[in-house]
C-alpha cells in the first residue's frame, strides 16, 4: 500500500515540476504584478497533494501525453467526461491493486516509499517543534491594544499565529511608521498568509525528495511578501508609495518560516517592485482575471 501511494506521490511530482517550471517563467514577465502570479503558485501545490484530475483535450498534458505522460482513468460517467491521475513512469502492468514490469521495480518503491515516510515524519517533527517554540517565546509579548503586541525577542514587525492572528512589533519602531506597518500585516491576516505559509512547507515537506519543490517554495514566500506590499500600495495610492519603500528600509529581514513579516523577503527586490507598482485597469484587471482561469484550466487537466 505504502510503495503504491508513493508510486503515485512521484508521478504527481513531475507533473508538479512541469507546472511549477511554467509559472517560473511567468513570474519573470514584470509586467505581471505579483498579487496576479501569487495565485498561479496553488497551481504546481494542487499538483502536489490532488492525484485526480479532469480529463481536457485542451490540457498541456494532451500534448505532452505524446512524449512522455499517460493517464489511467479512474472513473468515466459519460463518454466525454472523465476523472484519471497522470502515470509518468510507466513500469507498471496493473495499477488497482498494482503489479510492476519487473521486480526491481517492486523494490525499489519498496525501499524508496519507507525512505520516504521516515524522511517525511522526520520533516514533520521538526516543523512541529519550530512551530510550538516561536508561539511559546511569543506569549511573553506584551499586549497593546486589540490584537497588537510589542516584543524584545524579534528584530521586524510580522503576523503570528493562525486561529487568533497576533501583530507583534518590536519596541524600537516608531508611531509614524505604525499605520503603514499594520495594514501590511492586517492585509496578510485577512489574506490568511500564515495559514498559506503553513500548508506550503507541509506540501514541500510531503514531496522533500523533489529539490524543486523547496525552490518552489521560496518562490511562493517571496511572492506573498511582494503581493501583500502591491495591495498595501493599492490601499495607499501611489502617493505614498516613496514613504512606504522608506519605511521598509528600516526593517531587518524576517528569518521566521512561520510568521508574515513586514521585513520578511528581499528588501532589495521588494522596494524595486514597491516602486515600479501600477494600479491596474480594468482592462488588465479583466485580462489577468482570465489569465489565471486560462493557466488553472490548461495546467490542472489531465490528458484526454
């Protein structure tokens, strides 16, 4: 059962490379604001963690399915619609239950699938650890006013927690810089950023023999930090834009994988972005809009 679902784990890894490879291009377009390419990012993750997929002749597999790629339907009500998962590998001769081609394959999903688990658990255990330590060293912060709180044990303002979202600052910052620093962090706690933070590293940590899946990773975080900053700049209008990219100037880098942080990301590249940003019209509004329900549609459907 065990070697089988990994069977399956890394097939759905390559098909998540080949998406999260296209959204990398994307990305480099710059006149694709990042609050667009943000949302392309659940694409390769939904790769990672859904096996099923619809069946679309219109897909990006159809067209690989001639190379390399093959799909094995799971379930069919009509003849033109149905449900498959994508089989890259193809050393199988039976999949429900499976049999393989040889039994060198059968051993090495053996071998490779425990691996997997132990490593996985391991990952797991670690995260856990990192998670229950940055919130017990944030209880010792001292309460403001409503959900803010002020800290000596970090160095940039950030969002901690999920359920009850915390605003932690560190005493060092100034009442001019307040209103810029908290709707950032309020726009990463309506967003629920930390809740998307936390499912990415959990993704990552599911496919941690995929090395592209941590650049994926860190592609994401980068991301959420550059979009969350557009939509503050949306908030502010661009005649605030110079007094927000000074204010982030003052903020050191956030290392802290589970909080959203005011320093978190490049500072370099946030100000770069910060200070190129454009509101959009509705015309590219409309465009994007149906960039990313064109790019959805292409990269989550299976071959025909």
């Amino acid at each position: 059962m065990l070697q089988e679902a990994f069977y399956w784990l890394f097939n759905m890894s390559i098909i998540a490379t080949i998406t999260g490879a296209i959204i990398m291009l994307v990305r480099r377009v710059k006149k694709f604001p990042k609050r667009v390419v943000v949302f392309l990012w659940f694409i390769p993750f939904l790769r990672m963690i859904i096996p099923f997929g619809l069946n679309s002749p219109y897909s990006l597999l159809t067209l690989l399915s001639k190379i390399t790629t093959k799909t094995i339907i799971v379930y069919q009500p009509t003849d033109t619609f149905a449900f498959s998962v994508t089989n890259s590998i193809r050393v199988a001769n039976r999949y429900f239950p499976m049999t393989f081609k040889k039994d060198v394959f059968h051993t090495i999903f053996h071998i490779s699938s425990i691996i997997w688990l132990i490593v996985f658990l391991t990952i797991l255990f670690i995260l856990i650890v990192i998670y229950c330590t940055t919130l017990h060293e944030m209880k010792r912060a001292k309460h403001f006013r409503e959900n803010i709180y002020f800290s000596d044990q970090i160095t940039s303002p950030a969002v901690y927690g999920i359920m009850k979202p915390k605003i932690i600052l560190p005493y060092f910052y100034e009442q001019k810089d307040m209103e810029l620093i908290l709707l950032h962090e309020r726009i990463h706690i309506r967003r629920a950023d930390n809740f998307w933070r936390l499912l990415a590293f959990l993704i990552a940590a599911v496919h941690w023999f995929n090395p592209l899946s941590w650049l994926f990773l860190k592609l994401f975080l980068s991301d959420l930090e550059l979009s969350c900053d557009e939509y503050v700049l949306v908030k502010l209008g661009s005649g605030r834009m110079k007094e927000y990219a000074l204010s982030l100037l003052k903020s050191k880098e956030n290392a802290n994988m589970f909080s959203s942080a005011f320093g978190g990301g490049k500072t370099k590249t946030r100000i770069e972005n910060i200070l190129s940003f454009k509101k959009m019209t509705c015309f590219s509004f409309a465009f994007f809009l149906a960039f990313i329900a064109v790019m959805f549609f292409v990269l989550l459907t299976n071959a025909a």
